[in-house]
C-alpha cells in the first residue's frame, strides 16, 4: 500500500505540474491574441536617413556661390537627415510625410528654425531630396551653422507623399509644419541632440502663408507643446480671400500656374469634382496631370493662358460676382489667416514692387492682427523687386533677425 501511495502522489506531481506550464502556455496565446495593435499617431516618426555633412567652408561656399550676402558667423559643419513622419490628409487619414532636418556639430542645447518653401509642383524639388537644390535648403543650411536645428517640411504632396499638393489650405499647411516637428523632436531625444525649447518660423511666398498658418495652429491649439520665440512670414498671400478675388477679377495675371494650383487642390480637398465647371477647355481635363507632381510650375505657367477669361469658366466668375459659388468663397474665408490674436513677434517682410502676391497683404495682415489685439508686430518693405528677386534679400535679413534674437537669448 505504502508502494502505490508513492506512486500516486508522484502521477498527482506530474499532472499538477502538467496542468500549470498549459494554463501558463493558454494565458501566453491568450494575451498574444488579444494584444493591441500598434496605433500610428500623428507626428510620430517613421524613419530617419542620414544624407551627407556639409562643413562650415562648403556651406561658406555655397553662399558665394549663389552670391548671398548675409551678416552672420557660419561657423559649426551641419549633418543633413530625410525625416518621414505621419501627418493628417485631406481626409484625417494619417499619411507618410517627408522633410529635411539639419543638424549643427555642436554639443550645447539648440533652437529649432522651420523654415517654408514657397511654391513648388514637382515633386522632387524639395529639401529632403538636396538641400543645394532650393533656396529654402540653403537657408536651413546658413541657420543650421549657425547653431539651430533647422527643420523643413516638404508638404504633403511633395517628396515622398504622393498626393496632389493641397495647395494654400491652412489647417493641411499648418499640420505638415507641426507634425514634422514632432518627429524631429523624437529623433533628436532619441539622439541625444539637446533642443532649448526655442521656436523660430519663416518663409517665403506660399512659405510666407504657411508661416503665419503654423503660428496660428501652435497659438491656438499648442502653446502648452511649442514656444515661438519669432515669426517672419514673407510675400505671402495671408487675406487669402481678397487676393484671390483680385486675381480672378484682373483680365490678365502673369502666373496662371497659382490660379490653377489653388482651384485644383480646392476641388480635390473639399470634394467638389467640378474641374469641368470651373476651367474652361481643354484646360479642365489637364488640370491632374498638370499638378501630378512631375512638372515644374514653368511648365505648367507655359500650358496655361495668363488671360483669365481664357482659364477660367465665365458662369463660375459669374458665380463668384452673384455670390452663388458659396462653397469656392467659404474655402477662401476658411483659409484666410486674420481672424486671432498673435503672441509671438512677428515680423513681415514684403516687396512693394511685387507683381505675384500683392504688396497690400503685409499690410492687410498688420492692420488686421494688430486690431485683434497683437502687440508686437512689425513691417518691412524691400524696394522695388519682383516676387522672385526680393525672396533673397528677405531671406537673408529673417536669418540675421532670427539670429541676433537666438544670441541675445
């Protein structure tokens, strides 16, 4: 008896224990099936890619290159990443988004500039391809140098993202510029890259609107996230609203390509599908392939006509006199970028000799966010030069601003 007794207890060891490492085995499977999946947010990071250092003599050389003269100490050599990150589409779908990080070869804590391209349709033309291919890159480089961690989206619809660009929407404008933030944040923590919490904003052209769009975001919705220390938009089209009906309402406009590119985008973010209505042939059915990303804005300026009446629908002008394209004037108040009160300094810097995006928004928008309440705002005027040529004397005289404010600091 004593013999089986032994016996027994020994089968009861094996099938105690059997019965544990099963349970163990189906609370394991158990958790693996009902594991959360990974939720992708925006402004997360995707991946980082190291491209190439430039020293301090390259980018010395750079600048005499392209003959800019800008009064400022280039001293630290600057390595240059391609960020993808996610960022909302037109839809709230979170999308793989691109941009270029540059970063100084010094060990101290740094500001952040995001510098903003101004128009661009080819897809490839932008700074996480080559910083030495645009004007913004260069900027990025000269501010990166001198001891800021430049970052420069290239929008949705542009480098990697393959969406048609949503041209001058500001919430969409806004978002690339954030969530590209973001992410550079997390590869820079990750890093060991020590950021100051400071924040500078500045660009030109379509830069300039998406300049203001961003602080407006950051001011409204995320002071508790970002700390703008300056903003210096530039020969942007802020009064969105106006500038567009004072385009549509001239016989002739010398850049049909930003008509276009606005209608365009316009259609596709809001859903209309009305290219047929609003141009007139053979020019609605070009408009897809002309913004697919593979030209430049000089070949689609050479596809168009600058007469408006030769572009645009005549009932669709007729609408936008009576006031019955409702939906066209709505989207231009949505995007126009006057209705809050600035924090941060701002500083404008515009050519009064613009033929592109008129003179008159500078002051517009100065007018119109100092009477909300903005204190610290301030204009400059470059004399004289057409949109293209006043980009670099404006350019250059937002990196000594931003500059002296970092070194002051």
């Amino acid at each position: 008896m004593k013999k089986l007794k032994k016996h027994t207890n020994r089968y009861t060891q094996i099938f105690q224990w059997a019965f544990i490492w099963t349970m163990v085995l189906f609370i394991a499977a158990c958790h693996k099936d009902t594991e959360e999946p990974v939720v992708n947010e925006r402004g997360d990071l995707i991946s980082s890619t190291y491209n190439l250092k430039y020293t301090a003599s390259d980018i010395r050389a750079i600048l005499n290159l392209y003959d800019v003269d800008v009064d400022v100490n280039v001293q630290y050599d600057v390595s240059v990443y391609k960020v993808l990150y996610y960022t909302p589409g037109p839809d709230g779908t979170l999308l793989e988004a691109s941009g270029a990080m540059m970063v100084p070869d010094v060990s101290e804590e740094l500001p952040a500039i995001s510098f903003h391209h101004g128009t661009e349709t080819k897809r490839n033309l932008v700074a996480s391809v080559s910083p030495v291919i645009t004007g913004e890159g260069v900027a990025g480089l000269v501010s990166a140098s001198l001891g800021f961690v430049s970052f420069l989206p290239d929008y949705l619809g542009l480098g990697d993202s393959d969406i048609l660009h949503p041209y001058l929407h500001a919430d969409l404008s806004a978002g690339a510029v954030i969530d590209l933030l973001r992410a550079g944040n997390a590869y820079c923590e990750e890093n060991g890259i020590l950021l100051n919490g400071d924040l500078y904003l500045g660009g030109y052209s379509e830069g300039g609107y998406v300049t203001l769009a961003a602080q407006r975001e950051i001011e409204k919705q995320l002071s508790f996230e970002f700390h703008i220390v300056a903003c210096a938009p530039q020969a942007g089209p802020y009064d969105l609203y106006e500038t567009a009906l004072y385009f549509l309402n001239l016989e002739e406009y010398p850049e049909p390509t930003f008509l276009a590119y606005m209608l365009t985008a316009y259609n596709d973010i809001y859903g209309w599908n009305r290219l047929a209505e609003i141009f007139n042939e053979p020019y609605a059915a070009k408009m897809p392939d002309l913004f697919d990303g593979t030209r430049t804005s000089g070949e689609i300026k050479n596809a168009l006509p600058t007469k408006i009446n030769e572009l645009i629908q005549q009932s669709f002008m007729d609408g936008i006199e009576d006031g019955s394209e409702k939906a066209f004037l709505d989207a231009l108040k949505e995007n126009t970028l006057l209705d809050w009160t600035p924090q941060a300094p701002i500083r404008f810097y515009h050519s009064n000799g613009d033929e592109v995006v008129p003179y008159q928004n500078m002051l517009t928008a100065a007018q119109e966010l100092k009477k909300n309440g903005a204190a610290k705002i301030e204009t400059v005027t470059i004399e004289g030069l057409h949109h293209s040529k006043a980009s670099l004397p404006a350019v250059t005289q937002m990196i000594e601003w931003f500059d002296s404010l970092r070194v002051s600091r």
